[in-house]
C-alpha cells in the first residue's frame, strides 16, 4: 500500500498542554500519522499537503474518558464520526464483552476512517450476576484480563464483592474502575487502589463520604442495595439483565424509591465543605482519579428541564430514541414529587462543588460524558456541554485543556505518544480559531481536526455533521 502523503501544518500557534506556553508561527509536519517534525520554516518532501493554519491555535486532541459508542445499539460508524467531527480523536469505552475483546485482539475490529481511536476498553460489566460469590468474582476478572481487557469496570456489585473483584484486579495487573456500591467504604477502595471513580461514584456515591453524618448515611444506603439477583443463573437471565441495565443506562434516577430519596436528601442536607476537602486530600494521596461526567449527572436529575428538549443538537439523534427519552422523562415527572425532583437538583449543585474543590486541592480529573444511550447526552456534543459545566464549576481554561488531553494520557500511560504536539507523538489534533487557555469558550471554537495524519477542515467537519443529522431524520 502506498504510504499517507506528508501533511504539513504551516503557521500555527501551538499550545503547549504542560504550561500554556505558546509558540507562535510553528510549522508541524507530519508523516504516516506521527509528528517528525515542529519548528519554524520547516522543509518538506515532496507531494506534502500544506493546510495554512495561520491565526489558529493547536491542540491535541480531545478524549472523551467516558464513552460507550460500541456495543449498544444504533449506527457505530455515525456516531464515531460525530464524535470526531466536534474534534474528539480518542475515547475510552467503558462497556465491553469478550466477543469485542476477542475481535481486537485478532485485529477483526474495524472503524470508520473519520473515527476517533479506541484508546481502552474491558470486558463485561461486573454486576452482582457474575459476581455473586468471592469466587465467581475472582473468576470473572480473571477470565476478562486473560481476554486482554484494559481495565474492569464496576458497574453493580455489592460492596462485599467489589474489594474481592478489586484483589484480583490489582493481582493481575489490571485497574478496576467504575462505580461504587451503596454504601461501600470509600476510601477503603480509593486505598486500595481504585484507579478512577466514575460520576462522583453515581448513585449516592462520593456525596455520603462529604456529610457531618457520613457513617448513618452509608449504614442506611448500604442496607438499599438493588439489584438482588439469584446465585444460579437462570436460562434467559442475561437478556432480563440486559433489559435492566438499559433502563438504568437511560436514567438511573428513574429506579429511585422514595426510601433511596430520603437518604440523599439527609446527605444534601448535612453536606461540609470541610469533609470535601478532606475526602480529596485523600483522593491526591491515593492517585484516585475522578471523571465526573456532570452532563450525565445534570441529563438524568434534571431531566425534564425544558432546555434539553430544545437543544438543536438532538438533529444528530433518532426519532426513535427521542420517543423513548421523552416517554423516560413523562415517567420522571409522574413518579417524583416537586420535593423530591428539587432534592435531584440539589444533589446535583453539591457535584460542582466537589469538582471545584477536588481540582483545587490537586485531585487528577477526566473528561467524560458516558455518551450514548444516557438520556439527553448527544455523542460528540456532549464533551462540549461538559466543557461548560466544568468552567461553570470553577475549573480553569487550562486545567480543562489538559483534562481533555495531557490527563488523558497520564492516565493511559501513553505522554510518550499523546498529551502534547511533540515529535513522535501521534498525529491526533485539534485546530482552533481563539486561545483555549484565555477562555474555556474557545475549546468550542474547532476549526479542524487530524486524526491519524488525515487533515479535517472546518468545511469537512460541517459537511460530516450534517449528514449524519440528515440520516437521522428518517431514521
């Protein structure tokens, strides 16, 4: 096969991620997906693409650290590529299965060329079906590090058997990340090593460990444990799973019962900022990380708050999916009192004030939506309204520019081949028209994408959005 033409980036003003340094009228070649090269009045082969890329500012590209384009349904191939039209050019896909593992592993798993790269991915889900004994915990993990998963994942387990899972994680090399379980010691799991937390622990989560009442609050939410499942699997068990699990992907709110309600309103009520930061102080000294995907978070307790039924990016969504969110939404305003619906919202403000104070204290953090399938949570556009929730939570232009990219890679390992414009790094980047260090505004601001040394002008990006919003019209 021939090899990728050179492309070269002439002019750009390069941001440097570690700093916010900038370097003005920097040229950037780049060849077979790999910068070879950065500097100022560079020389190229021949047959070179040059983009002028004058007046513009470049990044990395995006990550979004939580995202679930593979394995639930709909069209894969579209809703990659609208995630690399708003400039995403890696995620991490936080549900898996062994046949997804197995496909990669003999190299059977193929995307669309306009596709961000699947940075990592586990194996199935642990929930209390195939964790139900210390044993079969131990097992399961075994089998999906043996099948070549990246990380485990948490999903609904009982505290007893997330540290078991944990064990074994750990033993074999292996993170565990994912949510935690009702009631669940967590600072125990974050000591242990929890590699990251996902939506402030979803559910009550994180919040209980930041009451003056924490130890009644966890006593009461442990005691609520769902998802009581029998040991012996049962024939047509996994599609009744299955069934649950997407009901509770939609909105989790929805599973609520007025007991649940109660005890996160005690939690909202007895909420310190003090213990806040006592918990991150923890956090920072354990290496725990935190993607708190306050889209998701604001998606599913708000709702049915008017604005996400307008936003005119629900042009990139099915009819069909839109029929299902709005029944979802019919069913949050006739099972939740006005008091209890405010209690939702509450809870929600208080996950902006941990993510202010644990970016404050030095608490590592990700970007993450858990796009798609999460009600209201648009694939690609998603990372965008995130950006503004976390702005809005009081975190800088610059900290929201390297959770997007330079975080990414500290957490993956991979600073030596993503994270920076540097030679030698992958040629996944972002070009913006304003500086994304001056205003966290300006991260919206693409003006062109590279994805594997393959240049995306502003044009080609627009061109890509609307084809897929006119797909989706007659879906």
């Amino acid at each position: 096969m021939p090899e990728t033409p050179a492309l070269l980036l002439r002019s750009a003003t390069v941001v440097d991620t570690r700093d916010g340094s900038l370097r003005p009228e920097t040229d950037v070649l780049i060849q077979d997906g790999v910068i070879t090269a950065v500097g100022q009045g560079l020389t190229t082969p021949d047959g070179t693409r040059t983009v002028d890329a004058r007046g513009h500012y470049l990044v990395p590209g995006y990550n979004d650290m939580h995202a679930h384009p593979l394995g639930r349904g709909g069209n894969v191939a579209a809703t990659l590529e609208l995630m690399l039209a708003h400039g995403i050019t890696g995620y991490r896909q936080m549900s898996g299965d062994l046949d997804l593992l197995a496909a990669r592993a003999s190299g059977q798993l193929h995307f669309p060329q306009a596709s961000p790269a699947l940075l990592a991915m586990p194996g199935p889900l642990l929930t209390m079906l195939n964790t139900a004994t210390a044993e079969e915990a131990k097992a399961t993990v075994a089998e999906q590090v043996a099948a070549g998963a990246d990380f485990v994942k948490s999903a609904a387990m009982s505290k007893e058997r997330f540290f078991d899972a944990q064990a074994e994680a750990l033993r074999l090399g292996v993170p565990i990340v994912g949510h935690l379980p009702g009631g669940i010691d967590v600072l125990r799991a974050s000591r242990l090593g929890m590699k990251s937390i996902e939506h402030f622990g979803s559910g009550l989560g994180v919040l209980a460990c930041c009451s003056t009442e924490e130890q009644d609050i966890q006593q009461a939410a442990g005691a609520r444990q769902r998802l009581s499942l029998p040991k012996i699997k049962l024939p047509f068990m996994d599609k009744a799973i299955d069934a649950i699990m997407n009901r509770v992907v939609i909105n989790p709110v929805n599973l609520n019962k007025p007991e649940d309600i109660a005890i996160v309103d005690h939690a909202v009520r007895t909420y310190d900022e003090t213990r806040t930061r006592e918990l991150a102080d923890h956090f920072v000294t354990d290496g725990t990380w935190h993607v708190p995907t306050l889209i998701r978070q604001k998606t599913s307790k708000l709702c049915d708050d008017a604005a996400f039924a307008a936003d005119p990016d629900l042009r990139y969504i099915s009819r069909a999916t839109l029929k299902t969110w709005n029944g979802v939404v019919a069913r949050f305003r006739k099972k939740f009192t006005p008091e209890q619906r405010a209690t939702f919202a509450a809870s929600h403000r208080y996950e902006y004030d941990m993510a202010r104070i644990f970016d404050a204290a030095g608490v590592k953090m990700l970007v993450g939506t858990d796009s798609s399938g999460a009600i209201w949570v648009i694939p690609g556009a998603a990372l965008h309204d995130e950006i503004d929730l976390l702005a809005e939570a009081g975190i800088p232009p610059l900290r929201l520019l390297q959770m997007l990219t330079l975080s990414a890679a500290e957490f993956l390992g991979t600073t030596h081949c993503m994270g920076t414009v540097d030679v030698g790094n992958n040629a996944d980047l972002v070009l913006l028209d304003a500086n994304p260090t001056e205003d966290a505004a300006n991260l919206h601001r693409v003006v062109g994408v590279v994805r594997a040394g393959t240049h995306y002008s502003q044009a080609d990006l627009t061109a890509m959005k609307d084809r897929i919003a006119a797909a989706r019209a007659v879906d």
